[in-house]
C-alpha cells in the first residue's frame, strides 16, 4: 500500500494543497475549524487500506491552501465550489464527501447542491440544519444568544488579535476544551458565550495534552497556524448571513443520497437547545439518512478523538453503497 502523498491543484480560482491516499472509489475529506487537512491523517490510511482513494485538502483560507484577502471569498458557494472544482481536478465524475465541523455544512450542501456528483455525504459533529426562515445571526440575538461565539467573531481582528497572541495556546485551549477529556459541561460554556475577556476565557488549560493528540501532531498545527495566521478560517463565520441569503433558492429542498452522521455524546455542538433541535430535525431533512452513530464520551474532535470506531463506521457505510 502506498503512503500518503502531498501536491497541490488549482481549482475554483485558487490553490488547494492536497493529502492523499490509496485507490479506488473516491473519498472527499473536509477538515473544519481550527484545523487542517491533517485531522484526517487517521481516516486517509484506514481508508486506503478499505480500497477507497481519499484525499483530504487543507480547506480555503487554511494551511497550505490559498487565503484570499476579501472575507466575501468565503462563501458556501465558494467553498462547495472547491469540492466540485477539485473532483473534476482529480479525474473523478463522483465521489461521497464527508465533513467535519465546518466541513460538514459544505459536504451537506455539496449533497445538496449537486447529487449528480456527490453520491453519498457524511456528516460529523455538525447536523445538516435546513435553511431556516430566519437570518442566524438576527435568530441568535432576538433568542437570547447574544453572546455567541458566532456573533463574536464576525468583527475583523478581534479573534485574530486574540488567538495570534499565543497560538500555540490557542490551540491547545480550544482542542481540549471540546474535546470529551474536558470537564463536563466546561465545552458547553466554551462554544456558547464569550465573556468580555475573549473567547478562550472559558476554555480550560490541559495539565497534560489528551492521549489522541500527541506533540508532534499539536506542533504540526501550531506551526501552519503562525504561518497563516487565524483570519482565513474566521471569514468562514463571516459569510453566515450572506450564506442565508444565497442559499434562498434551496429553501425547503431534502438530500435524499445515503448519508451517515457520526458525533460524539459529549461534543457540545450536539448539546443544548440548539444542537438538540439540529439532531431532532435531521431525519427529515435528509431522507436518506441511515443512522446516526453517537460514540458514547467522546467530544466534537471525532475523527481524531476516536479514530477507531469512527473508521468502522465510515468504512462499513461505505461498503453498504
């Protein structure tokens, strides 16, 4: 079996750098925030040993991909673009896409979108949340959310200023306080406000750093995030409203392809009013949905938290298909 490979395409108008792995029915891996492409480093491996080619890119606006300056250039358009940009790149007419935390939005609407190309989708940590009637950011006010980590960081260079000051903390803070080693309930106050110190205020420092994340891998991430920078991961909440806006023509509209969700019992993204409704509605909104897979103590970084049960659970919905 060959190991994994590294290049770069142009696709969309942009750069995307690429981690890829193995032969076979194609596999699209879409990493989230404050991550890379090397969140997947577990699931590029299991998944070419299965006899799957997949291939997972450091999004828009993170790692070695381009960044571009204008936050508008982060849309859901622009970042399913990418995926439907870089099948075609790859030499591919289909493949499932599967997406983690901001990724699962675009694998979701990537579904959406384009079921001619995109077979099946799978989601982790982040229900599929239909269109709603209402603007998010306007809904989150009105409902008492007003300090929400969105709203927070919708203003340019306050979350940079933060994060940037010492990024090596930042991310040691907010991968352990999601995650299902954190103190019960510390996740939930995390992701849901932001008292007037900042948004790492409420995330806790680990003593020692959780056995799925070891240095190396945390020193692999500290260094593209002083290289790059914060700002283009943030411009993806900057385009919720806009996103609301251009998404108006798939008001009501269903994903009907095989689909699968997989979090963790502790992932706080799950928890609450919000993630509660998200989680009840689904069903609905996806027919096709097979099952949801909750992996009983584990937190929102799932496919690094427990890479085991989540490739037995990739990798035997993939068979079904």
């Amino acid at each position: 079996m060959a190991g994994e490979t590294r290049r770069r395409v142009e696709v969309n108008g942009i750069g995307l750098a690429l981690r890829e792995q193995g032969a076979g029915p194609l596999v699209l891996l879409c990493h989230g925030w404050p991550e890379l492409s090397l969140s997947w480093r577990h699931q590029l491996c299991a998944l070419a040993e299965a006899g799957f080619r997949a291939v997972a890119p450091d999004m828009r606006g993170f790692g070695d991909s381009d960044a571009p300056a204008e936050a508008g250039a982060y849309t859901i358009f622009h970042t399913v673009g990418d995926m439907v940009a870089l099948l075609a790149a790859l030499g591919e007419t289909q493949a499932v896409i599967v997406g983690h935390d901001w990724g699962a939005p675009v694998a979701w609407t990537a579904a959406l979108m384009r079921p001619d190309l995109f077979r099946a989708v799978v989601g982790m940590s982040v229900p599929h949340r239909p269109r709603s009637a209402r603007e998010p950011l306007s809904a989150l006010r009105e409902g008492g959310f007003g300090r929400h980590y969105f709203l927070h960081f919708q203003t340019p260079g306050v979350a940079e200023a933060e994060f940037e000051r010492d990024v090596a903390t930042t991310l040691r803070r907010v991968l352990y306080a999601a995650s299902g080693d954190a103190p019960m309930g510390g996740g939930g106050a995390f992701l849901t406000a932001v008292p007037e110190s900042g948004f790492l205020a409420a995330a806790p420092e680990p003593q020692a750093l959780p056995a799925w994340l070891d240095e190396a891998v945390l020193d692999q991430f500290v260094a593209a995030y002083r290289r790059t920078g914060f700002r283009g991961g943030l411009n993806w909440y900057r385009n919720l409203s806009r996103n609301w806006e251009l998404t108006a023509p798939f008001q009501g509209a269903l994903i009907h392809q095989p689909a699968l969700f997989i979090a963790g019992t502790r992932d706080p993204v799950i928890q609450g009013p919000i993630g509660e409704r998200a989680l009840a509605a689904m069903p609905a909104a996806v027919p096709g949905l097979r099952r949801q897979v909750l992996i009983e103590g584990a937190g929102h970084w799932i496919q690094q938290e427990r890479a085991a049960e989540v490739n037995a659970a990739l990798i035997g919905f993939l068979r079904e298909l």
